[in-house]
C-alpha cells in the first residue's frame, strides 16, 4: 500500500511540473506576440504621422514594460508551484 501512495505522489509532482513548464511557455508566447503586435502597430503609426514618433514611442515603451511585468508575475506563480508542492 505504501508504494502505490508513494507512485501517486510522485505523479502528481510531475503533473505540477509539467504544468509549471506550460504555463510559463503560455506566459512568455502571449507576452512575445502583444509585444509584437505594439511594436507593429507602433511602427505603421510612425510611418503614418512621423511627427507623434516620439509620444508613440514612450507609450509603446511603457506598454510593453506592462507587458514584461505581468509576463514576469506569471512565470513567478508557475515555478511557485514546483516549490510549493
């Protein structure tokens, strides 16, 4: 009885990592793509109205380190869960 309470716990552990590794693969392929689609976005508004580059310019910045930052806090929480289990 013992080995199959220990089998499943070591199940369950790998199921958390395998679930930590996903969702910071999630995590930083959705904060790559909005990234992406700012500074594509940025790009054809600096192309329409040269003149506004620079504000377009600090807003895509700022947004982008929105972006990092809760790309960042959801990495944090996935690898909690191996440390935590």
């Amino acid at each position: 009885m013992q080995e199959k309470e220990v089998a499943k716990a070591v199940m369950e552990l790998q199921w958390a990592y395998f679930g930590a590794a996903v969702g910071a693969g999630i995590a930083a392929l959705a904060a790559g793509y909005g990234i992406g689609k700012i500074a594509s976005s940025a790009v054809e508004s600096i192309a329409r109205q040269p003149e506004a580059a620079g504000d377009i310019r600090g807003a895509t910045v700022l947004t982008a380190a929105f972006i990092e930052g809760v790309c960042l806090f959801a990495v944090v929480v996935c690898m909690l869960v191996t440390f935590i289990k």
